[in-house]
C-alpha cells in the first residue's frame, strides 16, 4: 500500500482561495509574519534545499515545506507536503501566537 502526502497550507486569516489550473491559489493584501519560516524551519528540523521564482524550499526527509514570496520578499504563503504521521508536528508548531501573530 502505497503512502500519500498531505498538504498543509499556512495563509494570512483574510485570504481567499481559488482551485486553479496548478491547485489551490491564496490572495490577500496581508502577508505572514517575516519571523514565520525562519521559526518553522528550526521547529521542525528542516534544511534548505532551493530557491526558483519567489519559492524557497525547504525539507528533513519527512515534512516538505515551500514559502511563497511577493514581488517585495515578503511570506504570501506557506506549503507543506507530509505524511499523515508528521500533522501534528506541523499543527504543534504552529501553536506559537508570538510567531503567527507578529510578535515573535
């Protein structure tokens, strides 16, 4: 039996969202914390892997995470693709308001 990857999305509270050609689509005039991927890449233990048209990449084997950036390198959105297993690792880091609320 073959294993499937979830996905996660992490968007500002006021996007909206749109099943495009290429997947789910985000749009807001508000952007995430700049403090956000910096946080989620050592809470959960990833390493850098590339960057490619306003998309760094991150990921440890397990959990794969993609920032989306704005013309202005500012965090639009953020993807993860993990297995079921490594959710609620996702959803425990994300239980920072300092950081998901701009005061960290």
């Amino acid at each position: 039996m073959k294993r499937s990857y979830q996905a996660v999305f992490i968007v500002p509270t006021d996007a909206s969202k749109v099943l495009g050609d290429y997947g789910w689509e985000f749009d807001s005039l508000e952007r995430l914390p700049e403090s956000i991927g910096e946080y989620l890449v050592g809470c959960l233990g990833l390493m850098f892997e590339e960057e490619y048209a306003g998309i760094k990449k991150y990921t440890n084997g397990q959990i794969s995470m993609s920032i989306f950036l704005d013309d202005d390198n500012e965090v639009e959105s953020i993807y993860f693709q993990a297995f079921e297993i490594f959710l609620a690792k996702i959803y425990k880091a994300c239980q920072n308001e300092a950081v998901f609320w701009g005061g960290g």
